[in-house]
C-alpha cells in the first residue's frame, strides 16, 4: 500500500475500525483499513462475504459512523462529523448505484433523477432538463416517463447510474453493481459507468465479487477479515 | 495527502423548492399505490359518516325538542319556575299574560296552552297527542310546515290540525276526518309535517278549544309568549316583566332553548351515547389510518432508506407523511361529507332527520386532518429509525 502516501487521495481513509455490538457478541467488521483513492480513479473493492467490504462502503457512503480511525472526503472529515451535516454531505458529494437499483417506484426514471436535483435546489424545468440529458447520456432518452416496474433490470441500473451521476457529485459508490444482472449486461453497465464517471470527473469506488469486470478497474483491492489483504494489479 | 481545492458538499438549497420536491414526491408515492389508498381512504371515509351520522341525529332529536321554541316567533317566554322542558306543568295564571301586556317595551303578548290529550280510534284504541292551544288571529306559538289545510281552519269549531306521519297512527286521518280527542268530538282541519318532538306529536287548536279539550281554568295557562318592541332592549323588558311577575320566570327564546337542551343532555343520556359513539368512530378511523400508513413506511421502508442515503432528512421525509395525511384528512372528508349528505337525504323523514350544520362540514376536514396527522405519528416513528445504510444490505 505504499501508493496510498503518494496518491493525491481524494478519499482518505486511515485506521479505519468498525466494530457491531458489544461485549461477549461484539464484532469487528473493520479492523484499521487504510485506503485511498484519487480523482478520477475507477476502484474496485472485492472481497469474500463478511469481509468488510460493505462496511468501508457504508462508511465512506456517511451512512455509517466508523468506530475509530480518520475518513476524509475530499478534505472533509465525515468522520467527525455532526449526524445532521451528514445528509447534506451525502447530498453533495456522493452518488450512490446500489446492487437492487433502489429506484423509487412511483416515480418515472426522468423524475427519479430529478429528485436528486431538485433536493440539490435545481429548478423543476432545469431538473428535468438535466435528467433527460443524463438518461440520453446511458442510452435510454426514450425511457424518461416509464416507471421502474416498466424497465428490465439492466435499464434499472442506467436509470440509476443517471441518478447517481445527477448534479455532478465528485464521489460515486457502487454496492455490486451488476449482481442483478446478466453477465454481458454487467460488463456493459459497468463500462458505462466507468465512462460516464470519467466524463464527468467522478471517482468511484466499486464494490464487488464479479470477477468479470474486475478488468475494468484502475486499481483493485483484496479486502478480508476486515483488513485490505492485497491490492491486485 | 488530501486534495487540496476539495468540492464543497453542496449547500442547502432554499427551504421552498425542497419543500416542494417532497410534497410531490410525497403525493406521488401515495397515489402510486391504489390499495393502500384505498384503505387509508375507507378509513378516513368511516370515521367522518360516523361522526357526522351520529352527530346529525344527535343535533336531529335536539332540534326536535327545542323547533316549538324557534318557531314560536316569541322574544321572551314567562314560564313556571323551575321549567326545564316544554311541557305542561304547573299553570301560569293568566294575570301574567296582562302585567305582560302592560310592561313597558312589550310590543305583543299571547297565552299558549300545552297539554297531553288521547285520540280515541276507530279500532277501539287510543294515542297520545300535545295539544297546543294557540290565539288567533296572530296564532303566536300556531302550527307551522303545514301540508295540508290552513292555520285559518282553527277558527271553525271544534277543529285541529294534526301531524301529517302520524296519519295512520290516529286511524288514518283525512281533512275532514272526525275523531274524539279527550272525549270531545274534534274534525281535522290541516297537517303539520315533522313536528314530532320526543313527547307525543303536536296538535294544534285554536286557544278557547284547547282550554276546553285540557279543562284549563280561564285564569290559568301554560306559557306567555311576548314580542319585544322594535329598538327596545330586550334585557331590559324581560327584567322589567320578571319585576311584575316575581313567583314566575322570565326567559328569552335562547335561555329557554339553552335550558331544555341542558335537560336532554343531563336526563336522556343521549349526549354520553352520541358521544361515545362519535369517539368510536374517530378512534375507528385513528387505527385505520394509523395502520395503513404504518403499513405503507414498511411495505416503502427501502425507498425511505433509499431517500434517506440520497440526502434526505428526517424532516423532509416528516413533511412527506404530513402532506400525505393532510390529504387523505382532506380527500376523506370530502368524499365522506358527500356520502353524509347524501344518507341524510334518504333518511330524511318526519320521524328522523339528520341535522348537519355549516360548522360540521368546516369542522369535519380540521379534525380529520388532525387525525390523520395523529395517525401518521406511527409511522414518522418508523421512520426516523430507518437507517440509510440499510440500502447497502
């Protein structure tokens, strides 16, 4: 890991523990994980089931306070962060892909990404505007009214890749992105958001054990037992 | 090393829009799922037709019993002491009616008699009627809703004017009809429709006829009513009368009407059971609404995660049930208050008549609202505990 002190680390990750519980059934989901990422980087976490993995994205998500250990996001610490600055951090840094889509179902795939942008203070019109040029942007301009029952699950996860792209965040976090996908449809999705990420200046940080696109990162990372084993190159 | 020109989290932006996003994200999530709304709705529906059901027959039967009262046309009533209802009880001696006449202020003064009399009929029975003796040629206190015939019929001898549902009741009676009322061989002369008080149904006949069918002495009456002059202070009168007639009472129409609903209320019980029934029927629609939409979070709780992950706060998601009660308070209320009206409609009859004020229908949509707000108190419960990382799991 001796990238990490000479990567210009736009997350920056030092000792990072995470224990669940306490006493006799506490649980050590983290045990002091350092990590890095830089602008722009494409990163790939991977690791066994229980690992941790989702845990350090959890954290670096501000969804999940850490026990111990310094989490910085672009030169914020979230980690000390107060509980009611951490929606407005989420907000405004992070974009999130989550493995089951998570789009909300009574809204159409234009408006789902407009709520991003209208939560951010857009205007309605220039909202909408904006999430039609994004679902053009992952091939589906024609899709903007549907609703998600009416998408397979492939346009799901564009539908929420424009989400999480929506207002430019610099910080996107993908919870294995293509585990509800076909392995040709995985590859392709993955590869889009890798392009449309570097389009638009993002870095991302990618949690996954699809071992068929672990070719698409820039750096990939072993995570087990709570501790980043190994970065694969 | 960290980055050095690092992109600020994006600032809050104005309260309005956002206020505005979740209103109709809040909206759209409702109407999204019909059932739900359905069942949150039929809640919000039971709980306004009960309560206004309960609360129209509630003020129906009142209003039965104080309608003499509000037509009677009197400003001021002299009665006995201690009168709580309308009806015959000790006599006001009739010098009353004179001092009355007499007091400065007093623009008109009449007797009224009220009395309990028996039809006889032709099968051999016989029913109660409230005999109202009424003078003419003002008939102060005379019928009113008259379906049939004319005030102007009292002044034939020996004839009454009866209430039109209860027909059959006295053997089916006709204009013209002939019938012993207390023995005394009596012609029906018109018909009143829904003068049914809780007593026996009021019969109308001309003062002298009503004394004779009661056997009133000539100094005595039931009640005086008194017409206050224009411009003059009624206060003023009532304790000017009372200061002549001090072994009496003297009320305005509204202490009298006050003072017969305050009997009702204290004797029949009708205001505990109306009441707790209306609190059945609230506390009904509070379970309904409380459980559709403590069922709707958990059925959403991941969109909730999900809205939460994406930067919304507790408050925001609080605005989104707010909104959402407010309409299902409002929707309901609209749809029940419709279905009110229209089972007031087809109930309305004589015997039964559901009384439902403007008030009602302003109170009904607060109060349903209010609940609904209440309701969704479960639900915010639910879900300020969900966690926004739950979207990772």
């Amino acid at each position: 890991m001796n990238n990490v002190t000479e990567r210009h680390c736009v997350v920056d990750v030092k000792g990072l523990k995470k224990v669940y519980g306490s006493g006799a059934v506490a649980f050590e989901a983290l045990k002091g994980v350092d990590f890095c990422a830089a602008a722009g980087e494409f990163v790939m976490l991977s690791g066994p089931s229980g690992s941790g993995k989702t845990t350090l994205l959890s954290i670096l998500g501000c969804v999940l306070r850490p026990t111990a250990g310094r989490v910085a996001l672009f030169g914020r610490d979230v980690a000390g962060a107060r509980e009611d600055e951490l929606p407005a951090l989420r907000l405004g840094l992070i974009g999130f892909v989550f493995q089951d889509f998570n789009l909300i179902a009574s809204l159409s795939a234009s408006d789902n990404i407009a709520l991003v942008l209208r939560l951010r203070g857009w205007q309605p019109k220039e909202a909408t505007r904006e999430a039609e040029k994004l679902l053009a942007e992952v091939g589906m301009p024609e899709k903007a009214p549907s609703l998600p029952r009416d998408l397979s699950g492939g346009q799901r996860q564009r539908v929420a890749i424009a989400r999480a792209l929506a207002g430019h965040p610099p910080l996107l976090l993908a919870d294995e992105p293509t585990a509800n996908l076909d392995g040709r449809t995985g590859v392709q999705i993955t590869e889009m958001l890798k392009d449309l990420a570097r389009a638009h200046g993002s870095t991302v940080v990618v949690v996954t054990h699809d071992n068929r696109i672990f070719h698409l990162a820039d750096r990939r990372m072993h995570i087990e037992d709570g501790r980043i084993q190994e970065e694969v190159t | 090393m960290t980055a050095p020109n690092a992109p600020a989290a994006s600032p809050q932006p104005a309260r309005i829009p956002r206020l505005r996003t979740m209103v109709r994200v809040g909206m759209r999530m409702m109407f999204h799922d019909k059932l739900k709304l359905a069942g949150t709705l039929f809640g919000v529906i039971f709980s306004v037709v009960l309560v206004n059901q309960q609360l129209g027959v509630f003020l129906g039967l009142l209003s039965k019993n104080t309608m003499f009262i509000d037509h009677a046309g009197a400003d001021l009533w002299i009665v006995p002491g201690s009168t709580e209802t309308l009806q015959a009880g000790k006599p006001v001696p009739i010098a009353a009616l004179y001092e009355a006449r007499t007091t400065p202020g007093v623009a008109w003064a009449e007797p009224l008699l009220f009395g309990g009399a028996t039809v006889s009929l032709p099968s051999g029975g016989s029913e109660p009627v409230t005999v109202v003796g009424t003078k003419a040629p003002a008939w102060r206190g005379g019928p009113w809703n008259l379906v049939a015939g004319s005030v102007e019929a009292l002044r034939h001898p020996d004839t009454m004017i009866f209430e039109d549902s209860e027909r059959d009741k006295l053997g089916g009676l006709n204009l013209g009809s002939v019938r012993e009322v207390n023995h005394r061989r009596t012609v029906v002369g018109g018909f009143t429709w829904g003068l049914l008080p809780f007593a026996p149904s009021y019969s109308f006949a001309d003062y002298d006829y009503a004394r004779l069918l009661l056997n009133t002495p000539s100094d005595e009456t039931s009640f005086v009513l008194i017409g206050v002059e224009p411009g003059a202070d009624r206060d003023a009168v009532a304790r000017a009368v009372k200061e002549r007639v001090p072994s009496l009472e003297v009320l305005s129409a509204s202490q009298f009407r006050s003072r017969v609903l305050s009997y009702l209320l204290r004797q029949t019980g009708i205001g505990a059971t109306t009441g707790m029934s209306t609190i059945f029927g609230l506390l009904i629609g509070l379970i309904i609404v409380s459980l559709s939409m403590f069922s709707s979070v958990i059925d959403n709780i991941r969109e909730f995660g999900t809205l939460k992950a994406i930067g919304c706060r507790n408050s925001d998601l609080a605005l989104m049930l707010l909104v959402q009660s407010t309409v299902y308070g409002l929707l309901g209320s609209v749809i029940g208050l419709r279905l009110v009206t229209l089972m007031a409609d087809g109930m309305r009859s004589p015997k039964m008549a559901l009384v439902l004020p403007w008030q009602a229908f302003a109170a009904t949509p607060v109060l349903m609202t209010l609940l609904c707000g209440l309701a969704s108190l479960l639900a915010l419960m639910r879900i300020r505990k969900v966690e926004p990382g739950m979207v990772f799991r």
